[in-house]
C-alpha cells in the first residue's frame, strides 16, 4: 500500500490512518514512502513495512531508493523488506552494492524491475524479493491501462517470491495476479488516491453521456455489405448493397467507398466489422468459401486510404459481441454473442473487455471440433448452423433453405422437427463447456437461425436436461442486423478517448 505521494493526503498523520484501515480491513503487509512515514507507522502497526525513498535526482532517473543512506535510514525507521530500483538505467550507485547494504542490515532487499531481464539480474544478484513495480514506467511512452500480467508470470519462474504492483485497481486483477502465481499484490492508487478513484468515476461516466462525433460503420459480410452513420448508440443513416465473393476485396471496399461517398465531411472515423479473422489490423479468411480474403490482406491501411480519420477493423461478430454489451441485451453484463445464421460466429465480453486472443479466434465458437457418430471431427456450424439445416434438409429430398425448414417445421412436419432439434441438440452439447470455461453471466443468442421462432424456446429445452450450474442464461439478441455496427463504432470511439 504505496502512500498518496503529492497528494493532500501526503502527510504522516492521514499515512497513519491508511495503514491501520489497511491492518483492520486484513492487509498482510504495508508498502511505505519516505523515512518519517515508515517510523510514524512502525510505531502503530504490527505489519512488516516495505520501506522506500522517492528521490527527483537531476543526474539519473533512478528514483526509488537510489543511495546507500536511504537504505540505512529506512532500516532504523523500522522497514522490514527496503525495496530499491534495480532497471537497467543510469543510476548513482550500482544495484549490487544497494542489495549487499540491505543485507548488512539484516533486512530483505525487493527489487522494483520493468523487464524480465532485469528480474533475472536481479536475482542473480541475490535480492530477496522482485517486484513488477516499474513495468511500463521506463520506456518513455504513456503506461499501458493494465498490469502486465506476463511479467509476473515469467518473473516467477526465477524462484524468487514476486510482489505484482503496477496499474492494480481492482480486485478481479489482484485475483488474476495471484492465479499467475505472485505471493502478494500491491495496491496503491485505489486506496491511497481519492483524487484518483474520483477521476475514474468521473472519467467512465462523461464516457456515457458523451456526444461522440458520427463513425462511418462498415459490416462486410458474406451476403450483404452495410454502411452506415453511427452517433452513440444510433444509426443515423444505413446503406446496404450485396457482397459478391467473387468480385474480390478491392471491389467490395470500392463499394463501401461508393455508398458513403456523399457522406464525406459528416464523420470522424471509419469502423469495419468484417467475416473472418482481423489481427492487428490484417484481414484473414476463416472460410474462404464465405468470402476469399486475400492473406494478411492489411485492412486497416487500405481503410485509411479510402477514408479520413482513425480507422479500426474487428471480425463483425466479436463487433456485434461489443453492441449487444454497451447497447442491447448484454446490459454490461459478462457475456458470451453466438450469431447462428448461415454460419456460426461469436464474440466474449469479460470484464469489461471484448476478448481478441492471441489471434483474433477468441468467440469463434462455429470453429470448434465436435464429435460426429464415427471417429470423425466436424466443426460446430458443419452441424449446427443454417447452412447445416440446409444440407440436412437436402438429404432429406428437400431442396430447400433453413428458413424453408422452419416454416415447415411451424406447420408440423416432422422430418423438419427432427433436422432442426438435430442442429439445436449439437449446439447445446458444446454450451455447458463454454460455460465451464468462460462462466458469462449470459449467453445471448442472435443470427438468423438463432432467433427465429422456436429456435430458443428448443435450445432452453435442450439445456434442460443438465444440471442447473452448468446451465447457460440465454437471451435474444435485440440488435438485430444493427449489432455490428453500432458495436465497432463504440470500439472505435473509446480507443480515440484513451489515445
């Protein structure tokens, strides 16, 4: 628990008080600066202190802990464990001799480091502790929002106790630092700083009621390309035109470029919500029988030729993920969008947190292996999408479309029952896994199959035969076709809020 350095709380007495509260609420350890703090607290509390000194030198940008005097100071003032600043920076005395003067006052030394090489310097030194602390501090660029959690993970694999600290401001991620493997977790601002935690209140609500400028949302899709004007959670004005995959990318970009053409001057930026896989801005085809993407095809740069402004692309259903959690039946709960319609795509909110992967696959749920009644392994919208329906239906001796089967199936036909419960049955097989794994508060349903009439009310009975923890909350989509849209549009405008 870092002490409100520069704040109005900065003073022994108010430091005091937050290491008792702290102590009371169940704390395990106090992380203390400067030497008159640490003696003020020592003398009140019963918990072992982790002592430091914040230094402005003019010479190095070492700050913590730099000289050997800080060092002896903070043993006399009662630190059990004297953390010092151990990055590879200039720095006035060498980081082995601070450890070694640690020592010799019979305390333990943490090394506050950036990087994994500076954890391993460290240890090889023979500090007791590491401590994430400086990650993201040492580079000269602005601190990412997040802790960096790959950090604790590498660092512990060195053997020594790893203290994560850095950007921790809520308890989900002190949690996921602790299941990455550190003995303690530093929390600092969002104790010590109410200048801080109300300007993040202040911050996330202005975020809502803000007016954002209009996007231009784009949503290419196998069948059909949108366009369309976005202003916060409405679409201003909507364009739509078919996809033809085999005119090629260029030519459906051309079309994008065409139908918004008199819109230029109206927005103040570009989102595209698109089939397939999009990583780091790069267009990747998932099925190339949907749409023939070329590979790595550099969407975000293509976009920014074509139009002003910032620019940022998202597979369409992880887009419309994101628009049914900021504006339809997410309710900025935890979820889990299947879009089941010709094909079977999907997107994850977590925390807040439209979930990408390491490459782009997170939520592509149709992708998923199933068992079929051989040894064979089909993917989960080989037997459970529209296009599944379909091609049943055909085997059946009926030339007809899913919505075909549907209406059949409305009418009492039996063998358009028994196709639709096939697929229905297949999907509810994989739902308790995903629930496992993911546990979203709700799992929302959207696409064309998905809400067509019937399909819901079957999956629920599906689901019904297992046991109640392992049951998903379902709800409709409520976005319809607008999902996609208004979904990259928000993504857009925040990412411009934080740049």
């Amino acid at each position: 628990m870092p002490t409100s350095a520069g704040g109005p709380f900065d003073d022994s007495v108010s430091v005091v008080r937050f290491a008792l509260a702290a102590q009371n609420a169940g704390a395990k350890a106090l992380r203390i600066e400067g030497v008159a703090n640490v003696a003020s607290v020592a003398a009140v509390c019963s918990l072992p202190i982790i002592g430091l000194v914040k230094r402005d030198l003019a010479d190095t940008p070492v700050r913590i802990t730099p000289w050997i005097e800080d060092v002896r100071a903070l043993a006399e003032a009662g630190a059990a464990i004297i953390a010092l600043d151990a990055t590879d920076r200039t720095r006035p005395v060498p980081i082995k001799d601070l450890i070694e003067a640690v020592h010799a006052q019979g305390h333990l030394a943490m090394a506050d480091i950036a990087t994994i090489a500076e954890a391993r310097s460290a240890a090889g030194l023979g500090v007791d502790l590491i401590g994430t602390t400086m990650s993201g501090y040492t580079g000269g660029e602005p601190p990412p929002r997040t802790p960096d959690m790959d950090l604790v993970i590498q660092a512990c694999d060195l053997g020594k106790p790893v203290i994560a600290e850095g950007r921790y401001n809520e308890p989900r991620l002190a949690a996921a630092a602790i299941r990455a493997g550190a003995t303690a977790v530093v929390v600092g601002s969002a104790i010590t700083r109410p200048e801080h935690i109300t300007r993040w209140f202040v911050d996330a609500m202005a975020a809502e009621t803000a007016v954002d400028q209009p996007v231009l949302a784009i949503d290419i899709g196998g069948s059909k390309t949108a366009v369309a004007l976005v202003q916060g959670s409405h679409v201003i004005a909507r364009r739509q035109a078919p996809t033809r995959p085999a005119d090629g990318v260029e030519v459906w970009l051309q079309s994008v470029a065409d139908m918004a053409r008199d819109w230029r001057g109206q927005y103040d930026g570009v989102a595209a919500a698109v089939t397939g896989l999009v990583r780091e801005g790069r267009w990747f085809a998932v099925n190339s029988a949907t749409l023939p993407v070329p590979a790595r095809f550099d969407l975000a740069s293509r976009l920014k030729d074509l139009f002003s402004g910032p620019v940022v692309a998202v597979n369409d259903a992880q887009a419309a993920a994101w628009g049914e959690y900021r504006f339809g039946a997410g309710h900025g709960r935890d979820l889990l969008f299947l879009t089941i319609s010709s094909g079977i795509g999907g997107g994850i909110v977590i925390g807040g947190q439209l979930l990408h992967g390491s490459s782009g696959l997170a939520g592509h749920v149709g992708q998923m292996p199933v068992p079929t009644s051989g040894s064979e392994y089909l993917r989960l919208e080989q037997v459970a999408s529209g296009f599944a329906i379909a091609t049943a239906a055909c085997k059946a001796g009926h030339e007809v479309d899913s919505r075909a089967v549907f209406a059949a199936a409305r009418a009492g036909e039996n063998w358009a029952e028994d196709i639709i419960n096939d697929a229905v049955n297949h999907l509810a097989v994989c739902l308790p896994g995903l629930q496992t794994v993911i546990d979203p508060q709700v799992i929302v349903i959207g696409g064309g199959v998905g809400l067509a009439p019937g399909y819901l009310s079957r999956l629920e009975k599906a689901l019904s035969r297992l046991p109640t923890i392992f049951r998903a909350s379902l709800m409709p989509a409520l976005l319809g076709a607008d999902a996609g849209l208004l979904g990259a549009a928000d993504l857009l405008n925040r990412r411009t809020m934080t740049e």
